[in-house]
C-alpha cells in the first residue's frame, strides 16, 4: 500500500468523475475557490442519514428553496418543519435539525462554527456530521467515516476483524489516508467510490480507480469484506409433550408458577434438554402408564431457543391432571395448543 499514490489516484478519479450533486461544490469550482455552504452540506448530510440521494435531494431542494439560510430554518415553526420533513423518516431527526439550526442562529450569529469541536459543541450535530462538514464545508483535515468508507477501508486493506468490532480499526485505517491537502474532496472522493464502485454488493472492481491497491481484491473475493459476525445459532431444546385422553378430554396440567409459561395451563411435558428424546426415554418420563405411541413431533420458536417436542399419545387415565374438553384447549398457550392439535389428529 503506497497511501500516497493511492490518494493521487483516488483525487483524479474524483476530479474526472465527482457526482453532480445539488449540495455539492465539485473538484473544479474547489479548485477555483469556491467554497461549499456549511448550512446545505449539514442539511443534505443529515437528510442522507438512513436515505438514498434519489431520495433525499427532492427534499433538499424544497427545504433550501422555502428556507434559504439556516437562519430562515431556525425561525420556523416547528409543525411547518416537520410536516415538511415528512416521508424522509426519522423524526428525532427533525426535531435535532430544528435544535441545531436555532442554536446556530441564536448563539453564533447564524454562522456555523469553521471546525469540527466547534461543530460537534451543537445540539443534535453527530461526530460524523461534524467531521463531515468540517471538512466539505471547511476543509478540516478530518477523519469522516460512515458505513461506506468502513466498506472501502475494509477491502483496501483486507480486514478479517468482523464488524461491528472492527469500526475502530477502520477508522484508524482511514484516518491514516486522510491529509492536509483537499481534505473535502478526499472525504467526497471516498464517498463517491463507496456510492458507486466499491458497493456492498457486486463492487465494479474493474473501474475502481484503486484496484492496485487493494488487498481484498487480490485476495479474489472482494465482496466478501467486511467481515460479520456471524450470527450465533439459535440455541434448540428438546422434549416430550403426553396427549393423554379420556373421551373426549385432554389431560392438562399447570405449570409451575416460576419459568417460561409460569402459571399457565399446558400439556405435560418432561424435562426440556439439549439433545433430543429416545422413544424409550420418553416412555420411562411419561406421567402415567399407558400404551404410549409416538405421534410425530412438532416445533416452536421461542425468543431465545427453538423448542421440538416429541409427541406421544395414550388413552387413559391419570393422577393430578386438569381433564379438559377438547374445545377448551383453545386457551393453552400456542406451544401446547400446536402440540395438542398435532397430537390428536396425528392420531385420526
Ligand atoms: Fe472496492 Fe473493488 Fe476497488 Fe477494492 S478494487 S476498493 S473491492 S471496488
């Protein structure tokens, strides 16, 4: 990796293929001495927060038509806001912008603080807002980093650390990269390439103006950067629920009042465990004798674990049990109810 020509690449690219975007002051007009407006870089950067550009720029356009400086925004009304914010989502959002824009109107005189602390001192103005404006709209020498820059860091230098854990190595890898020189059109630069090149899926490897340095790429499997955690299984138990009949009722019990299902009408069941049940074994745990017949199983999600239960089903009687009509079981809770159902027409 040679950070140097990798910037110079990465800045030409930009400079030949910047996004033309209506917040955007692009490579040439930079060079020229045109600087972006911090109010639209803020407000475009806090409408692209969880919203694709196609989206956000029809909303961009009304806002900075209605309200042109962050001064017209603050003196707003609040419901005009945010009925006007309607449909990009998000309304603590809102309510942080319209917390932001008086705060720059009464404290600062309607001028955004120049740097990035200045920037983040503000109310409802994120880190990686403040370093974004302060280097599009300042260019401070900031570290700007969103989900596609972690992408692009990811792949350029072949991070096995799964996300989420590796969001500080990736930042430090990007920081590395970032230098006084242009500053804000380093950090649009790398948002283009995420945007459009270097994308989560299919990245265009073959147009990227940085494929010689990039490691994934030589690794042959690009897109598998970033590394995820993988999710961990869900745990699963096993047990035995007993479809006991006597006519037509159903033997029930009452479950312990502490635990899953405390204190509530059930099946009786054994012991849930980790591995699954013998039809031996769970003949011995049944609660009464009685020709017990395997009548198939049936599963259930709980939020932590998944649950099979083996079913067995007899005709007979039994001590301690809650006999119920078959119309009555209705009111089991869906594990026992599902169990029952499939215990007693498994049977027919
Ligand atoms: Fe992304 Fe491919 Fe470029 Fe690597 S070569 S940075 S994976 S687009």
């Amino acid at each position: 990796m040679n950070p140097a020509a990798l910037r110079a690449q990465l800045l030409a690219w930009y400079d030949a293929n910047a996004r033309d975007l209506p917040w955007r002051v692009g490579p040439k007009a930079h060079a020229a001495g045109v600087r972006a407006d911090p109010y639209r870089v803020w407000l475009s950067e806090v409408m692209l927060q969880q919203t694709t550009v196609p989206h956000a720029t029809p909303y961009f356009l009304a806002f900075t038509a209605r309200w042109p400086t962050v001064a017209h925004l603050a003196a707003e009304a609040d419901g005009e806001v945010m009925a006007a914010w309607a449909g990009l989502g998000y309304y603590a959002r809102a309510r942080n912008l319209l917390a932001c824009a008086r705060a720059v109107a009464a404290d600062h005189g309607g001028v955004f603080p120049d740097t990035e602390a200045g920037l983040r001192a503000l109310p409802g103005l994120g880190p990686y807002t403040a370093a974004a404006v302060a280097a599009i709209a300042f260019d401070e020498a900031t570290n700007v980093v969103d989900g596609n820059v972690e992408r692009v860091m990811a792949r350029l230098f072949a991070v096995e650390e799964p996300l989420p854990d590796a969001k500080p190595e990736l930042k430090r890898l990007a920081g590395g990269l970032v230098r006084d020189d242009r500053p804000g059109d380093w950090a649009q630069a790398l948002m283009d390439l995420g945007a459009t090149v270097c994308r989560p899926k299919a990245p265009l490897c073959d147009r990227c103006p940085v494929a010689g340095h990039c490691a994934a790429l030589a690794g042959g499997a690009p897109e598998s950067f970033p590394r995820r955690t993988a999710k961990t299984a869900r745990p699963h138990r096993h047990g035995v629920a007993y479809v006991l009949t006597r006519g037509d009722e159903v033997a029930l019990v009452r479950r312990p009042p502490k635990g899953l299902l405390g204190g509530m009408l059930a099946l009786p069941t054994s012991d849930w465990r980790t591995g699954p049940w013998s039809e031996a074994e769970a003949r011995a745990a049944a609660p009464a004798p009685a020709d017990w017949r395997g009548v198939g199983e049936v599963e259930h999600g709980f939020t932590h674990f998944t649950l099979t239960l083996k079913l067995l089903r007899a005709e007979g009687e039994a001590d301690g049990m809650i006999w119920t009509p078959r119309r009555g079981l209705a009111a089991l809770p869906s594990v026992f109810l599902k169990a029952a159902r499939a215990g007693l027409s498994n049977l027919l």
